[in-house]
C-alpha cells in the first residue's frame, strides 16, 4: 500500500487529494504527473484533519522530548 497525494487538478480530484492505493495503482498514477508520493504520517494527518505545518511542529517537538530523555 502507497500514500500518494494530487498535484494537478482533475476531473475527478482536487489538488491536495490524498488517497492510500496499492503498489501497482500507484506507481501508475504517479507515472502520469498529477500525483507525487507522500509519507504515511502526511496521509494519517490529513485524514485526521491536521495540517503540515502542525505535523512537522509535532514531529520536531517529539525528537526534542526523546534528546532530553536520553541525556
């Protein structure tokens, strides 16, 4: 299973469309340049509803936390 995200507006998506597909679905999707892979993390944000920034804010304050944790 893939994560691959819209990059070009469609009839059918909008850009910013995230959708989880198999392998092979995928890469035929990407092949044709309106979709781009994205992380797993991207697509379990965006399904939550949460936006990048704050996914990379998050991300960042958790790698700060386990620093601490190991010093």
């Amino acid at each position: 299973m893939k994560c691959i995200k819209s990059i070009k507006p469609t009839k059918n998506t909008e850009v910013g469309v995230i959708v989880r597909i198999d392998e092979i679905e995928a890469e035929t999707k990407v092949k044709t340049g309106y979709w781009s892979y994205v992380p797993k993390s991207e697509y379990k944000a965006w399904k939550k509803g949460v936006t990048v920034e704050e996914l990379q804010s998050t991300e960042q304050e958790t790698k700060k936390i386990k620093v601490k944790k190991k010093n």
